[in-house]
C-alpha cells in the first residue's frame, strides 16, 4: 500500500491512479497525520466492498435474512 498526503495526492493524482490500474495498489491519503480515505482498484471494491471494513470483519449472521418476519417479532413501538 502506498501512503501519500492529500497534498500530495492532489499534485499527483494522475500518476497515483496509474499506479492502482497498472500495478493493483491500494493508496491510503492522510490529512495532518490521520487516514482520511483509501484508492484500491475498481475490481477489487465491487467484489467484496466491506472485506476491510474493520467493524463487520469477522461477523456471521446465523438466520435467513430473506425469511419473513411475523407480527410478534415486531416490538410495539415499531408495529
């Protein structure tokens, strides 16, 4: 993974994007010290977009989300 500034980033923008199509790269652009966004190829984010994601790694759901729900499962609140 590359790590660049956004000042950077924005001076060189073109050549960066050439880096993730050619050479599959992924680039981390911060902003005053902290990650503020990520550039990975397109292929590699429409085939799993949330394979990262810090929060739902690692997260199994054990039901069948297309099942339908009855009206007892619904709180009161939201019936």
């Amino acid at each position: 993974m590359i790590a660049t500034t956004l000042s950077d980033a924005k001076k060189s923008l073109g050549l960066l994007l050439d880096r993730v199509v050619t050479q599959h790269e992924r680039i981390c652009i911060a902003d005053h010290g902290k990650s503020i966004a990520y550039i990975c190829p397109a292929a590699e984010y429409e085939t799993d977009p949330f394979a990262r994601h810090p929060e739902i790694m690692g997260v199994k759901i054990k039901c069948d989300l297309t099942a339908p729900v009855s009206d007892d499962d619904w709180p009161e609140d939201c019936k």
